[in-house]
C-alpha cells in the first residue's frame, strides 16, 4: 500500500504534505512518504529499485536491511498482486480466466 500511497500526489494533483493531512497513517509511514529516511522509506525505495530493474540498488537496499533477496522477491510478487487485485476491484476491470469473486 505505501507504494500506492507514493503515487497519491500525482493522481490527486496535490502536494504530498496536503495528501498526507487527511490519511489515517502511522508517523512512520507519513514520514517515509514525506521522503524523511526510516525503514519504512527504505522498503518503499526498494519497491521503487525492483520496478525500475536497478539491481545495484536492490542488492544495497537489501543489505540495508538485512533483507534475503528471494524474501523480498517474494514480497514484491505478492505486492504486486494485491495493486492488481485493488485495481480490479475499484476499477470493475474483467477478472482473470478461471478466477471468480
């Protein structure tokens, strides 16, 4: 969700400092998203690094946080299908083949 969250300041056309005023967020999440360092930041860049395939940054975000790379490979996965299972939900797109609510 912090990932989604990032984008909200361009979706909504807003400073982020205005977007975060009305969310219901932990100090360590509106920080991270306010572009303040915390764990939360770093595993909001490291989401950020494996989107744009810069193995560089991943592999030192990872040992940033002591992190093993199939944990957050898998992590990541499972992120990803949550946004797109959000997606569909909110959006009312087609689900996939073989898959019913």
């Amino acid at each position: 969700m912090l990932g989604l969250f990032s984008m909200l300041d361009a979706v909504m056309g807003i400073p982020m400092d205005e977007v975060l005023k009305d969310l219901p967020l932990t100090p360590a999440l509106a920080e991270a998203l306010s572009g303040e360092r915390n764990k939360a930041h770093e595993l909001l860049s490291l989401a950020q690094d494996l989107e744009r395939a810069d193995w560089k940054a991943v592999g030192s975000v990872l040992q940033g946080l002591q992190l093993p790379a199939n944990t957050a490979s898998r992590l990541h996965a499972d992120a990803l299908r949550f946004t797109g299972e959000l997606m569909r939900d909110v959006c009312v797109l087609p689900q996939p083949a073989g898959k019913m609510h």
